[in-house]
C-alpha cells in the first residue's frame, strides 16, 4: 500500500458519512461508558465515535533549568547515544568490545553536553525552567451515524443513572 493509500485508510476510519451528536459529557470515561453501554446492547458501535473538543493545553512546571542540569541530562543522553552506537559497532568490527562501548559512550557523552548547551544558550535566559506539556479536552461529544441514531438514542434511554444532555 502506498502512503497516499495509507492516509486516506487512516482517515476513513476517523470520520463518519453523516454524524449526529449523541451526548455530550464532561469526562472522557463518563463517554467511553455510554458506548460501551450500547455496546453491551448489541449496537452496532462502528458508527460511533468520541471526539475530544474545547481543547486547552495544560503545562506543569517541572523544576528551573541551570546550566549545570543541563549539561547533565545531555550528557546522560549522549551517554544512551553512545552505548546504542557502540553496541551496533561492534556487530561489524573485531576487536576491544569493551573498549569500543566505553569510546563511543564517552563521545556520546561529550555529544550530548555540547548540544544540550548549544541549545540552552540559544533561548537566552528566555525558559529557564523545565515542564510537562499534556494537550487535554473539556468536553467529549459521542458522535453516531445519521442512520442510527434514533436507535441509540432510544437505546441510551436506558442507561442506568443521568442522562446525558444531547444539546448541552
């Protein structure tokens, strides 16, 4: 299969012909269990799908960046760089195993430092802390196909607890 074949495979099974708002919730689970629910029911669930919206970003400061922890976490990079590497180079050559791993780790080390300072250096002070970043959603809407939905909405009746608000 070519790329362009791949892509509009992909894309096919993330979208749906004509779809209709089932419900909308709050909570990612809350709309994993209406599908599963009417999955239980025997409804055919392939014309559902749940779609993340009003997306907010969510950035949790970690720690302050220091030039000395900088340099550290790229050298232990670069350590990782160097043993992956070593350990390929000694498939293919003869000779100090050993010696060669510790040669390639410590260049990898050296590799990572300089990088990681380049690096640091360039932003200028500008982000001087480390952080998590996690894309998240507010809301998750349970989308069906047009052809079914007055079948899951008759199905959703009788979900045990609240029902959901299908304008909200």
């Amino acid at each position: 299969m070519s790329n362009p074949q791949i892509q509009a495979l992909t894309a096919s099974q993330l979208t749906l012909q004509f779809p209709q708002s089932l419900a909308t919730y709050d909570d990612y689970a809350t709309a994993q269990k209406t599908v599963d629910f009417l999955s239980d029911q025997h409804f055919p669930v392939e014309n559902c799908m749940i779609v993340g919206t009003d997306l907010k970003q969510l950035e949790r400061i970690t720690g302050r960046l220091t030039t000395g922890k900088v340099a550290l976490a790229g050298a232990f990079s670069g350590l990782w760089l160097g043993l992956f590497i070593g350990l390929l180079f000694t498939m293919f050559t003869d000779g100090s195993v050993l010696g060669q791993i510790l040669v390639t780790m410590v260049f990898g080390a050296l590799f990572g430092v300089i990088w990681a300072l380049a690096g640091y250096l360039a932003t200028r002070g500008q982000r001087d802390f480390s952080s998590v970043t996690r894309v998240v959603a507010t809301k998750y809407e349970v989308l069906v196909e047009h052809k079914v939905a007055a079948q899951a909405r008759e199905l959703l009746a009788g979900l045990p607890g609240a029902l959901p608000n299908p304008f909200a």
